[in-house]
C-alpha cells in the first residue's frame, strides 16, 4: 500500500476526506502544498499564478474524494473512470496533485 509519510496511507486520506476528518482534511492539505511547492519550487515566478494552479489541482482531486470518484476498495485506493468502469490508482494521491497542476 502506498504511503504519502509515515504516519497515513493514502486509503486513510481517502477515507477521512471522506469522512470530512477535520485532522486529516488539514494534514492532507499541509502535505500536498509541502509537496507541490517542492515540486514546483522553479517553475513559477508569479506567486499567485502558482497559488492558483495548486488550488485548482487541489480542488480537482478533493472533489474526488468528497464525491467517491476517488474512494477505497478492499483497502486499495480505486477511481471511477468516465466510462463508470474503477480501477486501482497507480500513483499516490500527492502524485496526482502533480499531475492535476499540468491539465
């Protein structure tokens, strides 16, 4: 199973998103800003342009979450696809934090 730090999974995150676990909710979003601006520490020049693209990303997989797109099946972390079919997420959930920044 896929970790994001030690101290939570990424079915945990899914699952107290879900929940609306206020402690997770801010452990979650602490982590992939940590994360993100990691990531992206050169890329951006304009602080708000980069603070925009996080929130957007962010938002973007939250909604996932918070509406079972996202969700844990059999303590794997699975999305429903466009087409209704779920499959096992093949990436960890900061990584798809990434990869919502680029859309």
């Amino acid at each position: 199973m896929k970790t994001m730090r030690r101290n939570h999974t990424d079915a945990e995150v899914v699952e107290g998103i879900w929940r609306h676990d206020k402690n997770m909710e801010e452990w979650f979003y602490a982590s992939a800003r940590s994360y993100f601006d990691r990531h992206f520490k050169e890329v951006f020049f304009d602080k708000d342009r980069k603070q925009e693209i996080f929130q957007t990303a962010f938002l973007k997989i939250w909604t996932e979450m918070t509406n079972g797109t996202i969700s844990v099946s059999d303590g794997n972390v699975v999305r429903r696809r466009h087409t209704g079919e779920v499959h096992p997420m093949t990436c960890s959930l900061l990584t798809f934090v990434d990869v919502f920044s680029n859309i």
